[in-house]
C-alpha cells in the first residue's frame, strides 16, 4: 500500500528552521538539504513500518518510528494510510519526549 504523507506545523517550522539555518552559510545547501529531505521523507510511502519504534502506543498514545536523514532524526506515527511527520531534529539534540508530540501523531 502506498502511504500518504503528512507533516505536523511543528515539523514544518523545524524544517524551515533547519533550512534557514543552513542557508546563512550557503542558500545552495540549504535548497540541496530540502530536496534531499524530501526524498528522503517520500521513501516513508513504502513500508514505513519498517524503521524501528522510538517510542511504543503505551507510552504515548501511537507507535512513534524514526528514521534519519544525515545527522537528523524524523520521527513519525502511521495512522492507517497515512504517515505523520512529527519532528525533525538534529540527532546531537535532546531527544524529544513522547509528552511533547504535536497531534498527528500522540493524544
């Protein structure tokens, strides 16, 4: 089955914060990085329960998986055929607790 993706506005503001972040050095990069994130995102079509559960439905409500991209770690929950993107986050920051999932995803 081909999966529907769907980004939290948490996981979009990150994103967009990522992006301009890295634009400050090189507007390229950052278009590369975006790109190459989306590829990365729309691999989540097929099978996405294959990446691994960072956090299980007792503790917050649905499957959380992750997967990454680079050095960012993109957490995300499947809810029948479609894929919540939850996060995206650099993999050297606190990892995010399951209290602090946006819906889409926990509650």
């Amino acid at each position: 089955m081909l999966h529907r993706i769907r980004l939290t506005d948490e996981a979009r503001r990150q994103i967009e914060t990522i992006s301009d972040y890295i634009a400050i050095d090189s507007p390229t990069n950052a278009k590369r990085w975006l790109a190459n994130l989306q590829v990365r995102i729309d691999t989540l079509k097929n099978l996405p329960e294959s990446h691994a559960i960072l956090y299980p439905a007792e503790i917050a409500g649905v499957d959380v998986r992750q997967t990454f991209y680079g050095v960012y770690r993109i957490l995300y929950s499947i809810d029948k055929d479609i894929v919540h993107i939850l996060t995206v986050r650099h993999g050297a920051r606190k990892p995010i607790g399951p209290d602090e999932l946006e819906e889409g995803g926990s509650k």
